[in-house]
C-alpha cells in the first residue's frame, strides 16, 4: 500500500510519500529542529473523505501503539520522530502528520 504524508515546512518537515507492500513494516519520519523544550509532538492520520484521526503524542523517547500496531518514538535530541507501523494493511493507507506544539 501507499501512505501520503503531508508537509507543513513552518514547523515540522515530512517526506511527501512512503511506501511499503502489506505486511511490510515501514518507518514515516518527521523533522521538527526548532522544537521547544515543553513541546510535545502529537500524529494523526486522515483518511480520504474523513477528518484527521488523533493517534498518540509524545515528548521524548518511544511508546508502543496498539492501534494501528507499532511503535513511536523520538531521536535522542528531539529533533525528529519517526512513527512505525508494524504490519501495516492497505487499510492503514492514509494521510499522516505530525504536528508539534
């Protein structure tokens, strides 16, 4: 399947498409180098024709995530993230964001 990602250049960078096969895992990272020290960064995901999705936020290390399966985490100097998906299915395929704030 293919997941769109979406790009907000002003405070968070992302990669404008990933790409796996069903079953596969794959990593969708997102860059935020102007992050505060009390910001949290918060994922979500929009499906066509739906409205944005909250998934999980995050201040610094990793958390498991149970729906969709995986894992999130953040870099050791906080300036990037990355949400990993498992066992993704075509019915993971979707739009993801992160937003920090």
């Amino acid at each position: 399947f293919s997941s769109a990602v979406a790009v907000v250049r002003a405070q968070v960078q992302q990669e404008p498409l990933a790409k796996t096969t069903e079953g596969a895992g794959i990593s969708i990272n997102c860059s935020h180098p102007k992050i505060l020290v009390f910001d949290y960064i918060y994922w979500y995901r929009q499906f066509p024709g739906r409205g944005p999705e909250y998934l999980e936020f995050i201040h610094k290390g990793f958390k498991e995530l149970r729906n969709p399966p995986g894992r999130l985490s953040v870099s050791q100097d906080r300036q990037s993230s990355s949400l990993w998906l498992q066992h993704p299915r075509r019915s993971d395929a979707a739009t993801y964001y992160c937003a920090r704030g």
